[in-house]
C-alpha cells in the first residue's frame, strides 16, 4: 500500500513537471494560413507573438512589422510564410536590424513607430511633410502634441503610443506663417531637470511653436534663451525655432519681430517692447484668457500683462 502511495505521487510529479515544461497556450501565435482573414489588430498580436519566440523575448522592428502588414495585405502572404521570414531574418542576427528580402519592390509611404515601455522614440519617415496618424495600433490612446509630432522627415512617439503614419499632404507652410522650410529645433528638460540646447544659427529670437510636455512651457520660467542657446527646465520638452538671424545662406529666415510674455501667479508683469516697432499685437495665445486691456495692454509701462495670460506678441 505505501509503494501504491509512492508511486502515484512520483507520477504526479512527473505529470506537474512535464506541465510546466511546456509554454502556455496563451503565449503561443497562433493563426489560421489565412492570416489576412483576421483583423490588423490581431495580426500584428500573433506576428508579435511569434516574433517574441523565435527571438528569446525580443519585439519586432517597427520596420519589418509594417513589411509583414503590407504582404499580407497587398502580396496574401501566409503565416507559414511570415513565420519563415521571421527565421531568416533572425539567422545570425543578434543586434536585431532588419532588411526587406532581396528582389522585392517594397516602398512603403507610410511607417509604424512605436514607444517602447513608454520612452521616447523616433522614426524615420519616407516623406518629409507633416505626419498623419491613420492607424492607433497601441492600447494607449495616440494623441497629437501630446504623445506624438512630427517635424521634416521624422515621427517622434512617447507614453505608449504606437500608430501608422503617413503624409498628411499639407506640407509645412500653409497659411499659418514661414515654418522657415521645417528647420525647427528641439530642447527637454528629462527628468524636470535643467539643460541647454544650442540654436542652430546665430542671432534672432526664439519662439516655441510646439509644446510636447505635458507640463507647460512658458518663457521666463520653464525655458528661455541666452545669447546662442535656448535653455528648458521643470520638464519643459518643446519645438523651436528662430526669428530674424543669419542661417548661413546669406539672408533672413524671418524678419518679424516677437516678444513673449508671461504673467506668473495671475501677477502683474512688464516685458521690454521696442517702441520703434509700433504697438503691439497678439499674435498667439499660450495660456489664459489674454483678452486685449484686461489681461495685456500696451502703455506707458511697457507691453503688460496679468491674470496670468501668456501670450506671444508681433507688431501690429
């Protein structure tokens, strides 16, 4: 009887241990021949998921998912035949860099990027206009200037967003004001912490013409400038640009002149304005109501604003 009980719970050990050995069903891809039959949001799961086991763990390129989307879609690729791709091109690769199969015609107008454990990422775009997001491929919402922008020839992610991009045809002019050809420059604060970005020519003012923080920028207490750098702090992450100044091609990006001013607290605060230029106007409206002698004005203090307006101002 007790070589009865012996055995039976040797056996179930055996049973216990061979359980374990084996990976559970749910981390398994799986996916009908016929993967275009499913839906993209359960495509990429399974390429993922069959990406992650035969690289010990490793996510899939942005790069080659989108080539696996766009077989599917436009050359019916089969899983059987992703999931051999998927082999090659992990054959004596370790670094994870990819290239698209030799003899192909693959040229996407569009691109994945994806912020990976929540960084920062950004990814190289096949156009130069301004991005458009087509496609929310993460669980995270994607939401434009908050986490995800675009600038000439590149998509920057952040907090989990994972989209497909494409040009959204509207160019970096239009009717909002000389973009100076997309040359914009970027400066953040990581961690709230203090750092200085050099401008990319002499001269000219800076403005900030993209918040891409979640905490506010405003000149004077999150970021500024100091003769050939712009300075950001107190998490302050933004896009900025130059006016007036030389580029090095013998001319003038923008001769307009701006100031920004800010009011802190609701207090009131004066900023210098060259009078030479006339009274000033609002141009754009960064925080508060700004309404014209209520919360700015113009006398003969100077250029003033309170009630915690914060607004940048060109001549009229």
């Amino acid at each position: 009887m007790i070589r009865l009980v012996i055995a039976l719970f040797l056996a179930s050990l055996s049973l216990t241990a061979a359980a374990q050995s084996r990976p559970p069903v749910s981390e398994r891809a799986y996916a009908p021949e016929n993967i275009g039959s499913l839906p993209v949001s359960d495509q990429i799961r399974v390429i993922e998921k069959e990406y992650r086991e035969q690289s010990r763990g490793r996510q899939i390129p942005d790069d080659q998912l989108d080539f696996y989307l766009d077989q599917i879609k436009f050359s019916r690729w089969t899983f059987s035949k992703i999931k051999n791709d998927i082999a090659v091109s992990l054959r004596g690769n370790s670094n994870g860099n990819w290239n698209p199969p030799p003899g192909g015609n693959w040229n996407p107008g569009n691109v994945i990027c994806s912020s990976k454990d929540h960084r920062y990422n950004e990814c190289r775009t096949p156009f130069r206009g301004r991005a458009r997001l087509v496609e929310n491929i993460s669980d995270t919402r994607c939401v434009e200037g908050r986490n995800w922008g675009s600038r000439q020839g590149l998509v920057w992610v952040d907090d989990g967003c994972r989209g497909r991009f494409v040009d959204s045809g509207n160019g970096w002019g239009g009717s909002g004001g000389n973009w100076n050809n997309g040359q914009t420059f970027r400066c953040e604060s990581e961690g709230g912490r203090y750092r200085e970005c050099r401008k990319p020519y002499s001269g000219g003012n800076t403005v900030l013409v993209r918040q891409l923080s979640s905490n506010r920028c405003t000149e004077g207490y999150s970021w500024g400038e100091k003769r050939d750098i712009v300075w950001v702090s107190n998490g302050c992450r933004g896009e900025f640009r130059l006016q007036g100044g030389n580029n090095g091609s013998g001319g003038n990006w923008n001769n307009g002149y701006t100031v920004t001013c800010s009011s802190y607290n609701g207090a009131l605060r004066t900023c210098a304005w060259d009078r030479n230029r006339g009274e000033p106007r609002l141009i754009e409206r960064l925080a508060g109501r700004c309404s014209e002698r209520v919360d700015w004005g113009y006398d003969g203090r100077g250029l003033w604003v309170k009630n915690s307006c914060s607004a940048r101002f060109g001549a009229r």
